[in-house]
C-alpha cells in the first residue's frame, strides 16, 4: 500500500505543477526602480513639452486676433 501511494503522491505532484506552469498570473510584471524612475521623467518631459506647445499655440492665436 505505501508503495502505491507514493508512487500517487508523485504523480499527483507532477501533474499539479504541469498545471501550475500553464496557468497565467494576472499580476503586472515587474518594472525595476530605476526604469520606473526613467519612464517618470521620459513622461514628465513629454508632457511638459505637450504644454508649451499648446501654450504657444494660444499665444499666436491671441497675437493673431488682436491684429
């Protein structure tokens, strides 16, 4: 009996972890500090640069209606 068992107890746990590795995680992957840090600032640049474009876009269209 114990042979059997042992021998169900392997199986069950190979199998158990085969299914383990097909099941995908739903948490995000992992972003190091320092990426997290560079994509911050790669944001933060692109945004600023966003508002001085729409900044100068009203400056000449106000400069353009005082004409």
């Amino acid at each position: 009996m114990n042979r059997k068992k042992k021998i169900n107890q392997t199986l069950k746990s190979k199998a158990k972890k085969a299914n383990a590795k097909l099941q995908s995680s739903n948490k995000p992957k992992y972003i190091a500090k320092a990426d997290r840090e560079a994509l911050a600032a790669e944001a933060n640049s692109e945004s600023h640069a966003v508002d001085t474009a729409a900044v100068n876009s009203v400056t000449l269209d106000s400069e353009s209606a005082e004409s």
